[in-house]
C-alpha cells in the first residue's frame, strides 16, 4: 500500500510542476490565455487524477468540473488558471 501512496504523491507533484509550466500567450494587446493544448492536456490529467483519489463526489472534483464548465472559446485567462491550479493545490495539500 505504501508503494501506491508514494506514487500518488509523486504524480500530484508530477502535475503540480506541470501547473506551473503552461504558458500564458498574449495575442494583441490586452488578451492573454494559457495555451490551450497544454492546459486541456494538463487539465484531464489533472481532473482525472483527483477522481482517481477522491472521487466524482468531492469538492475538489467537483469545483474543478465546474471551473471546466466556466471556459467559452476554450480560452482560459489567467485568473482562470489560476483557479485551477488553486483548486488543484488543495487536492494535493490533502494527499
């Protein structure tokens, strides 16, 4: 069991350093999102994850599909992201 426990933190972690690596592209003068191909590719892991320990049922879960729903145009800003990785941080403090 412990070996299953050290390779869910590692993952967190894995996930959480990937968080912080999705960059943020400014397109004209005011508009800036992450990049949608590493956030969406992120964001599953990320989502899926969470289930895989918590469950569909917890607030962790549950907050992050609803931050899903909250994208129009699939452009994520970065207040958005940062709600994300927010939420995602709280799942890892309680693994």
């Amino acid at each position: 069991m412990a070996k299953i426990q050290e390779q869910v933190v590692r993952r967190f972690e894995e996930l959480a350093n990937q968080a912080q690596q999705i960059p943020l592209i400014n397109q004209g003068d005011i508009t800036i999102h992450a990049s949608h191909q590493q956030f969406y590719a992120w964001a599953t892991s990320a989502l899926n994850a969470i289930q895989g320990v918590f469950g569909k049922d917890s607030p962790h879960y549950t907050r992050f599909e609803a931050e899903l729903s909250r994208i129009s145009n699939n452009n994520v800003c970065q207040e958005l992201l940062d709600s994300f990785r927010g939420i995602f941080l709280g799942a890892k403090s309680d693994v």
